[in-house]
C-alpha cells in the first residue's frame, strides 16, 4: 500500500490526469490504480505519457518510438510489444478498445475520456476553480428534489443525498451544485470518490484538485487551513466506499472552515455532526390499477426516463406513438434504468 509520505509526495509535486480508475502523474512517472501504484515499465509509460497528452488524436508510430526509445533506431515490433504491454496493465481489450486504439499502419489514438488538472507543476490557485461535471441532458422529474435539498443550505453545511445505486443521486447532486454556484464565490470543487478504496487518499485527492503545493504535514490540517476564509462548495460523490474517510475529511473541513458547504452523495449517511440526510425517492411511477396509455403513461417521470433511454438506447422511436394501453410493468421501472457506468467503474477498479 502507498506509504503516508508517499501519497504527500505525490500531491505535492503534481496533479493528476485521471482516466477510469487510474491516475497519471507525468513528471513523477507514476501510475495509480485508484489508489495503488501500478508497476509498468518506463517505455510503456512513457508512451501512455505521450497518447493522453495528445488524447483523442493520432500519435503516429514513428513519435511513439521517439519518445519511448529517444535518439536510437528500433523495430516496429518493439512498439507494439510496449503497447500490448500497457493494454495489459490497464485492463484494456485489442479488439474492444477503451483506453488505447489503434489506427492501422500509422499509429494509436487515446480514446477514453480523461480529466487533466491544469499546470504543469502544483501552484496554489487564486482563481475560482469549478470542475464540476455537466450534465448532458436536464434531469427528468427532479425538480422538487432539487429545490428541497437547494433550500436545505439555507440550515445546514453538508447535505448528503442518500438512496440506492442508480436512483439518480449523482444527477440530482450536480444539477444542486450548479444552482449554489453563484453563491459560493471561491469556486467549486468535484470529487469522484468512486474509484478510491482506501479512505487516507482523500484529503491528498482533494489537496490535488486545490493544487495545494504544501501537503507535506496533514493535509487534512492544511486543506483546513486553506479553506478557512473561502466560501467554496465541495462535491462529494460516491462516499459510499470510503464513508468514514469522508465522514472525517467532512467533519474536519465543516468545522475548521465556516463558509464552505458540502454536497454529498451516498449509498449511507455520512453521520456527522451537522449532516442534513435527504433520502431521495424514486421517480414517480403509474398506480397499479391504471389502464394507461402511452401518453398519460409519459406524464410520469419514471417512464418518461425509461422511454427516453430505450429510444437512446434502441432506436424504437415508434414507442412514442402508439395510442394503446400502456402495459403495467412487472417490476419498478427505474431499476431498469440502472446505468453501468459506475458499476463498471467499480468492478474495473475490483479487477
Ligand atoms: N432524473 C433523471 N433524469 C435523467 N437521467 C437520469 C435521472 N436520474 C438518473 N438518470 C440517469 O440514470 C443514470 C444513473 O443516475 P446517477 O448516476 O445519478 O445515479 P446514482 O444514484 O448516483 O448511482 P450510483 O449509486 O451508482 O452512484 C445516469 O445515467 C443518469 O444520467
Ligand atoms: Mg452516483
């Protein structure tokens, strides 16, 4: 496991370049896998360096080689033997690629969506920082939920969404944030907990969103200390795994830094002083008993979400005209609309 001094070391001298669940320190040639260094050679992470730097467009195989064996002449066949190396330790599948694709006879493109902390080298930010994901499309029938939990800031410093995988605690959190942003004046900061095991790395994770560059005691103390006279809103989403690190680094923060708030999401309760718990509901559903049809059955949230995705995700556009009954589903229909995303996520970082 990475030693206390190690995790200070890594976010004082850079930020990370996060991709699934892997975090990419350049200069520092380290790779995490949530929160566990990754043993990779150092051509196969020189050539990793080098595709998420240019993520989404080609490297040609000749650039590859030259940042992997600088000034020498090698076969084509050392590259690819360093490619399959890295797919290797990233989990990565030729045929089905996530991370790494080829572009045959020229090069390799970076596919995977990536978060890269800007900089160089750790610097304290004075500018407002705000890395808050957006949300592609505006949530279904979350209105209330929103502006309940929006309205309970007015209390309460943390407020910690709580309710089942895939209920949409995410969706409602975010869509949270962004409504609070204009009252928060020093920013607002995401943290995806989800791809975190061990519960010490989040006050460094968050010290590396801050670009804090003196972590070097307790971050906890530090992070404290730098919040101290800010107003931000802090995101903590996906406790649920590392819940008694975040119920500390939340209790800590809330107490050494008035001004700041903390929008949680959880599968439980963070149980700290001070913690609001909304327990978020399923989207609203038809009675039992109602013979629908398909327009009456749209007027509710849950199927509205469920015909959306099944459109998005099928094709079957024809669904939204036909005039019949609609057919009582036998089981809640938002369970159906679980996405994976998360669930991969996590049984990527369990591999
Ligand atoms: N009200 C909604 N409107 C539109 N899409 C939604 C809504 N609720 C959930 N979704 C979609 O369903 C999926 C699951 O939602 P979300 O990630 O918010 O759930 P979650 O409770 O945070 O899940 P987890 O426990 O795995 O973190 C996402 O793709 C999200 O975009
Ligand atoms: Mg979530």
């Amino acid at each position: 496991m990475q030693g206390q001094a190690d995790l200070t070391a890594i976010a004082t001298i850079e930020l990370a370049t996060i991709f699934g669940s892997f975090f990419l320190y350049p200069a520092r040639h380290l790779l995490l896998k949530g929160d566990e260094p990754v043993t990779i050679g150092s051509r196969a992470l020189e050539i990793l360096i080098a595709l998420t730097e240019r993520a989404g467009e080609l490297v040609t195989k000749d650039e590859l080689i030259s940042r992997a064996w600088p000034g020498a002449t090698v076969e084509e066949s050392n590259l690819r033997a360093q490619i399959a190396l890295l797919r290797k330790v990233l989990g990565d599948d030729h045929a089905a690629a996530r991370y790494i694709a080829a572009v045959p006879s020229r090069g390799y493109r970076f596919i995977a969506p990536l978060s890269r902390a800007q900089g160089d080298t750790a610097t304290t930010v004075t500018a407002a920082p705000n890395n808050l994901p957006r949300l592609l499309t505006q949530p279904i029938g979350r209105e209330q939920a929103i502006r309940v939990v929006e309205g309970r800031f007015q209390r309460f410093r943390l407020v910690t969404i709580v309710g089942p995988g895939g209920i949409g605690k995410t969706t409602v959190g975010l869509s949270v944030a962004e409504r609070l942003a204009s009252s928060y004046e020093h920013g607002l900061c995401f943290l995806d907990l989800a791809p975190i095991s061990n519960p010490q790395a989040l006050p460094f994770m968050l010290a590396s969103q801050l670009r804090l560059n003196d972590t070097s005691h307790d971050p906890t103390m530090h992070l404290g200390a730098h919040l101290r006279d800010k107003r931000m809103l802090l995101v903590f989403d996906s406790c649920e795994l590392v819940l008694d690190g975040a119920a500390r680094l939340a209790e800590t923060l809330l107490r050494e830094a008035p001004e700041i708030g903390i929008v949680a999401t959880s599968r439980e309760a963070l149980r700290v002083e001070g913690e609001s718990v909304y327990r978020l509901p399923s989207l609203d559903m038809p009675p039992p008993a109602a013979g629908l049809t398909a327009a009456d059955a749209l007027e509710f949230p849950a199927i509205r979400l469920f015909v959306e995705r099944a459109i998005s995700f099928q094709g079957c556009r024809s669904i939204r005209q036909q005039p019949q009954a609609w057919p009582r589903p036998r089981t809640p229909a938002p369970s159906a609309l679980r996405h994976r995303r998360r669930s991969d996520r996590r049984a990527d970082r369990d591999r």
